[in-house]
C-alpha cells in the first residue's frame, strides 16, 4: 500500500496547486482582463500570461499524477476521465481531490 499512499500525497499536491492557481486565474485574472481591460499592458500582462502559463504546465503533471492514481485505482476510463477534467474547471479539483482520497482510504481500510 505504500506505493498507493505516495500516489496520492503525489495527486493531492497536484490537485491542490493546479486548482489554487485556477481559481486565482480565473476569479482574480479574468476579470480584470475582460471587465476592467487591466491585463492589456505592462506588469499585469505578464503576471496573466506567467500565470496562465504556469497552469498549463503544473496541469501536465497533475496529469501525469491523475493518471497514475487512477491506473493504481483501477478507476473506469469515464472516471478516469472525470478525474483529469477536474484540473480544468475552477474548483473542481478540490471535489476530485476529496472524492478519489475518500475511495483510496477506503481500499487501504479494506487491504
């Protein structure tokens, strides 16, 4: 179980750091591009591309690291699925994160 254990502490990091900077783009950075005009030029510009940026590549390794879970899980490819989409949609990975914990827990229990 301890290779399941160190795949979850893996997704939970992932999932948690993907979906805080989601939420910081997407509740924070959006807005401010598109109903204040505020990320067209200077600091603001590059901190909205730097971070948009930065999620696209930390999403690869939440990838990587939903997949193994999920693999090590042995989740249906829908669920699969659903797992790695939750690293696009704000908020959506806290719920992924808790969901897929909650069943793992509950494998060691019954290991």
């Amino acid at each position: 179980m301890k290779g399941l254990s160190g795949a979850l502490v893996r997704y939970r990091i992932m999932a948690w750091v993907t979906g805080i900077l989601l939420a910081v783009m997407s509740v924070v950075f959006l807005p401010l591009k598109y109903v204040f005009g505020l990320t067209e030029t200077g600091i603001l510009s590059t901190i909205y591309a730097i971070g948009w940026q930065a999620h696209g590549w930390l999403y690869v390794l939440y990838v990587a690291a939903g997949v193994d879970i999920s693999f090590r899980m042995r989740f249906s490819v829908g669920r699969t699925v659903a797992v790695l989409i939750a690293g696009t949609i704000p908020f959506a990975s806290f719920f992924a994160d808790h969901l897929v914990a909650k069943a793992v827990h509950a494998r060691i229990a019954a290991e």
